[in-house]
C-alpha cells in the first residue's frame, strides 16, 4: 500500500515546514503525480533553489513520480465542480484524481481539503 503525496506536503518536508515529519515518515512508500512534481519545481525556482539531482534524490528515498494520465484527466475535471468552492487548481485535483484512482490516502499541508465530500482520504500533515 502507498500513500499519494500533494505539491504542498513534500514542499513542507523540502522546506522543514510544520508536518514535513508527517511526509519523511511515509516517503518510501508515496506517489506524487507528474503534475504536482512541476509544481515542486516551479517553487523551488521561484525560491532560486538547485533542484539539480533533486528527483533523483527523492527516488532514492522511495518516492515514485507517476505520469498524469488520460483517466486521471477525466477525474480531475470531473472534480472541478465539487471542489470549486474550495477554490482547488488544476494540480490540487490532479492529486486527488490520482489518489482516487489509486484508492489510496492522500497527504496534504492544505486543511481546506478536509471540507469537501469527497470519496478520496484527505490527511492532513499539520
């Protein structure tokens, strides 16, 4: 069993942000979508940090980084009406579409996912 990780909880254990812990803990066993894997990076340059071998790196440690497919598409845009409230992006519902595919848990630093009716587990890391 794995568990899906969001852009903002590997962000929290990247940065050593409060519920980083919570994701060291379950790295070897997550999954990030590819989707979320730019939004990563993309922060990372907006902060002018190397990422330089930082994929790699993560591997390593047992997180795996899966392609954004056509069913998850679906999905994802699917879920654009229920959690449009929350005001999720394309990547926030790129996340969830991949634990919801997967039937598995995901993690996330954003507490506003514990509102929504979702049939997807939302944990959130701090």
């Amino acid at each position: 069993m794995s568990i899906v990780l969001d852009a903002s909880a590997l962000l929290a254990y990247l940065q050593d942000e409060p519920g980083g812990e919570r994701v060291k803990a379950v790295l070897g066993q997550a999954v990030l979508s590819a989707v979320n894997w730019a939004e990563v990076v993309g922060k990372a340059m907006d902060r002018e940090v190397d990422t330089h071998g930082l994929r790699e790196d993560l591997e390593a440690l047992g997180l795996r980084i899966e392609s954004f497919s056509a069913d998850q598409a679906d999905i994802s845009g699917h879920l654009k009406r229920s959690t449009k409230r929350l005001g999720l992006s394309l990547g926030d519902r790129a996340c969830l579409a991949l634990g919801h595919a997967r039937g598995e848990a995901v993690y996330t630093a954003d507490a506003a996912w514990q509102r929504p009716d979702l049939e997807i587990e939302v944990v959130a890391i701090r």
